[in-house]
C-alpha cells in the first residue's frame, strides 16, 4: 500500500475503533509511516477485508502485524494454488532461447500472483477445455527403424561369442 492508502485505512479504522488512531500529530505521522512500511505489500481491499475479519473475531484494537500476518497466509495459499507453469504464448516478444528473460519473466508470473496482482493459475484451468490426446499410430518410417533394431538385437544375441582367451 502507499503512503495514500495507508491513510485512508487508517481513516476507516478510526471509524470503527478510535483505540487505534493517535491523537498528537507527531504520532500521527509516525504510525501512518510505520503501517505504510510494514503494510506495503499488501493491497488496500485485501487490508480492508482483513480489518473487518480481526474485528469480527476480536476486541483488541488492529495493529499493522495483524494485517500483515494475515496477507502472508494469504499469499502462501495463492502461490500454492499456482501451478507455476509458464505459458510462452502469454509473451510472444520473449526469445525462447533467452534463460535470463525467460527466467525475469517468470518471476515477474509468481510475484503477481504473489501480491495479488494476478490470479493463480490452477491446474483445473489449464485443464479445462483440453481434449484427450487421440492415440497416434506409428509412421512407416518408424516402424521401418525399429524392425532393423530388431534384427541387429536378435543377429547380436545368436552371433558366438568371440573368447578373449587364446590356447
């Protein structure tokens, strides 16, 4: 969250628990600065949710670890629902023999999902959709190739065994 943000949360807080706000406008401006720092991974309406659940369970006035703690379970769930998997197709300008941009890119997929920016990518929508592979039937170029295989294995396999010993 910005610096903004941390504000406006902060001026909703102080709706439901005035506990929380500090009156002096020196303290003020140090807790809005230390919610931001500790908060600034985490998005304002995941932040507003998670006051509405502390409050919901708990007398206690909110502190800034309360939201914290609850955004980092909340992105450990949604890493783990990620399947990971890199679509090359999602980004048509990276060379496929690129590794160091492949690797940018794919970081850049996991913290998006990792700060709720993008949605996990779960393996039943990767799946949805996607018809069985029909079984393929082998070309007459392949059988061709393992019919000599075949043969060269069973001419070994008969062939005597040449004795390394001498008389």
């Amino acid at each position: 969250m910005t610096l903004k943000e941390t504000l406006e949360l902060l001026r909703q807080i102080a709706l439901v628990d005035d506990r929380v706000v500090r009156l002096d406008d020196t303290e003020q401006a140090a807790q809005l600065t230390m919610w931001a720092a500790i908060l600034r991974d985490v998005p304002l309406p995941f932040a507003g949710q998670a006051v509405g659940d502390h409050y919901a369970t708990s007398a206690f006035p909110i502190m800034p670890k309360d939201i914290a703690e609850r955004w980092r379970a909340e992105s450990r769930r949604r890493l783990d629902r990620h399947v990971g998997t890199f679509e090359p197709c999602a980004y048509p300008h990276l060379d496929p023999d690129d590794i160091p941009g492949y690797r940018a890119a794919l970081r850049a997929e996991r913290d998006g999902v990792r700060r709720g920016a993008d949605d996990p990518i779960e393996l039943r929508a990767l799946l949805a959709g996607s018809e069985p592979a029909a079984a393929g039937r082998p070309n007459e170029a392949y059988l061709q190739a393992r019919e000599a295989l075949r043969v060269a294995r069973d001419t070994a396999r008969t062939a005597p065994q040449e004795s390394g010993a001498t008389s």
